[in-house]
C-alpha cells in the first residue's frame, strides 16, 4: 500500500511590523542657480538602499529625494533643484532572521516645503514604512492510493492557489519626443514629471507582456530670444516583453512596479536642432506568479480486513477569491489657493492619490483617502508668470469582492486612470478624475491534509462485537461512508445490497449493513 503525495508551494505572511519618522533639513540654493521668489511644486520620492533583516528587527537605509520647482526673481523664469536627506531606521519585527525576505512598502504620508529666504528652503517630510516577513512554504498531501490489499478512500476537491515565481526584475523603456513645430528649441530642461499608466501585464509561455502608457511633461527654458520658460507634454503608448523561466499561460500576474531610474537628455533632431527630449525609463517589478489549480486530494480511509487509519496534519491553504478592479470617479470644482494670483492659462496638472485607511466590509473592500492635485498656470497680467495651486479632493469607495473575510489576505493598489483639469473662471477649477484600484484577494482555511496512513492488524475481538447483520438508522449528517467504515464494510457492497443508485441518503434511512469481505 503506498500514497502518492504531491508537493503545495504557496506563500504566506509571518509578521508584520510598521514605523513612522519625521525627516527635516533646511536646504540652500547652490550657487550656480537664481534666487527663488515662490514655490510653485515638490515632489518626493523614497529610495531604498538596503533592507537587512538580523536578529529580530529589520535595519533599513535609505534616502529622501525631494525635487523642488520653484520661480525665480526674473521675471517669467523657473528653475528647479533637489533636497536628498539620508535615513537610518532599525525596525523592531519578533521572530525576524537573518536571510529573511522582507517586503517593504514606503509612503510620504506628508510632504511640506517651505521657502524660508531667496537662498533656501525648509523640507519637512512624514515617512511611513510596513514591513512584511514573506515566508514560502511546501507541503505535501497525499492525491491517490495504490494498493492491492482491500482498502476504502475517498476524495475530496480544495481550490488552491501555488506560488509559482517570486523575483524582482527590471523593465527598460527609451521614449523620443520631438517638440512640435510652434515650439522654440530647448536651452535646458528645467523640470520633468514622468509617469506610467494603464498598465497590464500578462502572462505568456516563458515570458511577461507589459504595455501601457507614458506620460511626460517637461518645463525648459527657450533657446536664443524665447528664453522665457516654455513647456510640452505627450503622452506615448509602449509594450514589450519581459524574459520570465517557469511562465505559462493562463498564470495569475501580481506585479508591483514603480519608476526607478529614470534618465533624461535633450538631443538634436535631423536638422541639428535641440528639440528631441530622449527619456529612458526603468520600471523596478516585483514578480509574483500563481497558479490556481482544483486539487484533487485523498480525505480519508478505513480499511476492510486491515485497521487503516488516516494521519493528517493542519494547514493553512491558499486559494485565489478575487482578482479584478474597481473605479471611483471624482468630480468637484475647486478655488485656487492664491485669488491674487488669477489664471490666465493652465500649463500641466498631476495628482497623486494618498490612501489613509483601508479596511475589509461585507463583500468588498472599504478604501479612504484624499487625491492631492497639483496645477501649474500662467497668470493673468502682464508679466504672465508660472504659478501653482495644490487642492484635497477626500474620496471614499468600496471596491467589491463578494465573500470577502476579515481572515482574507488581500493586495491593493491605486492609480490615477485618467485626471482632467479645466478652468472655469480665473480662480475656480473642474477636476474630474477616475482612480483605478486593482486587487487581488486569497482566501485561507485551515485544512486537514492527509500526509501518511497506519496500517495494523484487525482487532479481532473489536470485529466479533460487531453484528454480522444489522439495520442502521441513518442519522443526522450520516453518510455512507460513516456507516461503512464503522462497520468494515466497502461502500460498494452497501450500496448493492441496499440498492442504492448513488451515495445520497438521508437523516432516518434504514440501511441494512451485511458483514463481508474478512
């Protein structure tokens, strides 16, 4: 007699910590850069440099960069420069080792510049970090049973879903833009703001699909007499492949991606002129691949003229419940924040949406937050400088996900899939926007998977006191198969001498049950 098991690989979370730092420096105006009169954006961005679980806590290393553009004291120019602010925490998380997998989510929570003088500005900035122990686990289930000797077992279906690939990887991207005709050449770049959107990937045979969008915005100064601040923004669809061993079809993606690296440079066109912007991207993945599968497994056994007995053991198994999305559309009119400052003309507008809480309910997932909106604008008057206006759209949503529980394991993630900015009058703006929430969400249960079998000698003695023919009243929740191995008899014999076309049988049933088979 002898099992056939097959190997479960999942993945599974094994603690948690978080923590929360404020970060500050004052920061001056290098030389070689023109005074600053008003700050017009800032934007933050976390790199992390190293992670390194030890004994029982997680050190992390890293460092704020903070890009600031502001307008200078001549008259209609910007400029722009960055704040970087080094950090060291040591995070305390029980039962963390050496060579763990940590998986660490970063967030700005909150992010204020200030301008103290001409020659500085103040930078001031809430960090949060959540810190997860990933830990992946096999276990092993017995699927089927070979034997010769007589022996009764049934089967029984869970949903599960594997863990196929976990890896990090990198997706480079080149982008040309050339500046249309009305455009004077690029002097320098003043400022850029890159960001990805609607992006998809998909499984395939051995490989990742990606395709998306690209959108750039770019501040420069004007070559010759159009040194004034000029701008341009495209926005570029892109695709391409990702090399990924052990991929097939039909797997289930959970990719995070953010924007890494990202290098830009002005080059000169056919005609020798500096109107090309060259943007090479690197999007950073963390790749995780599932694989759902109804996994047929052996649920128990009884033996006929054998004591057999199943040995199990208690797992926690994942099975896939949702993986969809949902759309939260916003639509407010909003004040600029400077009146003294009315609109003549919108340059650019960008969000970035910041979720403060979220939480399981009934069938669905409650998510909120605030979507923060920067616009750039010209001024009305005569000089027609940049200004800016940051508004707090608060948004609160539910995104389905029937049959949900508080012990689901859930993934989320937000974009902005599409942010539209008009004006109205000279100090009231329309924003519509539509956030983009894509979830994944595992279910776990506790399942009792049969991993070997004990087989004894029949207790003779127990055998004798057992009838040789005896009619059963079916109980409450009874099955066949509770009745059969009570008595050593093979469910196939029950049924024929009962006449019974299939298993089903009810509370108050008579079953005659006929010792045999010893």
């Amino acid at each position: 007699m002898e099992l056939v098991k097959k190997k479960i690989h999942m993945d599974r979370i094994n603690g948690r910590a978080g923590t929360q730092m404020v970060l500050e420096e004052d920061v001056n105006i290098s030389d070689n850069k023109l005074d600053a009169n008003y700050l017009l954006s800032s934007k933050g961005e976390i790199i992390m440099e190293e992670i390194r679980p030890g004994e029982n806590a997680v050190s992390l290393k890293g460092k704020l960069v903070v890009s600031i553009l502001y307008l200078t004291d001549m008259e209609g120019m910007c400029a722009s420069m960055e704040a970087v602010i080094p950090f060291e925490e040591k995070v305390n998380m029980e039962g963390v080792n050496n060579g763990d997998t940590i998986l660490t989510e970063s967030c700005i929570e909150d992010l204020t510049v200030g301008l103290i003088n001409s020659r500085k500005f103040s930078v001031q900035a809430v960090v949060s970090f959540t810190l997860e122990r990933e830990e992946q686990v096999e276990c092993e289930t017995a699927v089927d049973l070979y034997h010769e000797e007589p022996v009764e077992y049934r089967k029984c279906v869970y949903p599960v879903v594997e863990l196929v690939l976990h890896k990090k990887d990198i997706f480079r991207l080149k982008e040309e833009m050339e500046l249309t005709g009305n455009l004077p050449n690029v002097f320098q770049t003043i400022w850029h703001h890159i960001c990805f959107d609607h992006v998809e990937f998909k499984a395939l045979e051995e490989k990742l699909s990606i395709q998306g969008e690209m959108r750039a915005f770019f501040l420069y100064e004007g070559e010759g007499d159009n040194d004034k601040t000029q701008w341009y923004e495209n926005t570029v669809p892109f695709s391409g492949i990702i090399e990924c061993h052990g991929c097939r079809e039909n797997m289930i993606p959970d990719i995070q991606y953010h924007l890494g690296q990202c290098n830009v440079e002005v080059r000169q066109d056919f005609d020798g002129e500096e109107r090309v912007f060259c943007v090479e991207p690197v999007l950073d993945l963390d790749i995780h691949l599932y694989e759902e599968e109804n996994l047929e497994v052996i649920s128990d056994v009884y033996g006929v003229d054998k004591e057999i007995e199943a040995l199990t053991t208690q797992m926690p198994v994942k099975s896939l419940l949702l993986a969809g999305n949902g759309k939260c559309k916003i639509a407010e009119h909003v004040r600029i924040q400077n009146p003294e400052m009315p609109m003549y003309q919108l340059i650019h507008s960008d969000g970035e949406i910041r979720i403060d809480e979220q939480t399981i309910v009934e069938n669905g997932i409650a998510v909120t937050g605030t979507l923060l909106v920067t616009t750039l604008y010209l001024s009305a008057g005569g000089a027609k400088s940049i200004y800016s206006t940051v508004n707090e759209l608060p948004f609160q949503y539910v995104i389905e996900a029937e049959n949900i529980l508080p012990t689901c394991v859930y993934k989320l993630r937000s974009s902005i899939e599409q942010l539209t900015v008009t004006m109205l009058d000279s100090d009231e703006l329309d924003v519509k926007a539509a956030l983009q929430f894509k979830v994944i969400v595992f279910s776990v249960q506790n399942r009792d998977l049969v991993t070997d079998i004990r087989v004894e000698p029949l207790d003779l003695n127990k055998l004798s006191d057992l009838p040789g023919m005896v009619i059963c009243i079916v109980g409450p929740g009874e099955t066949l198969w509770d009745i059969g191995k009570k008595y050593y008899v093979p469910v196939a014999q029950l049924r024929e001498v009962n006449e019974l076309p299939t298993e089903e049988i009810s509370a108050g049933d008579k079953i005659l049950v006929v010792k045999g088979g010893i």
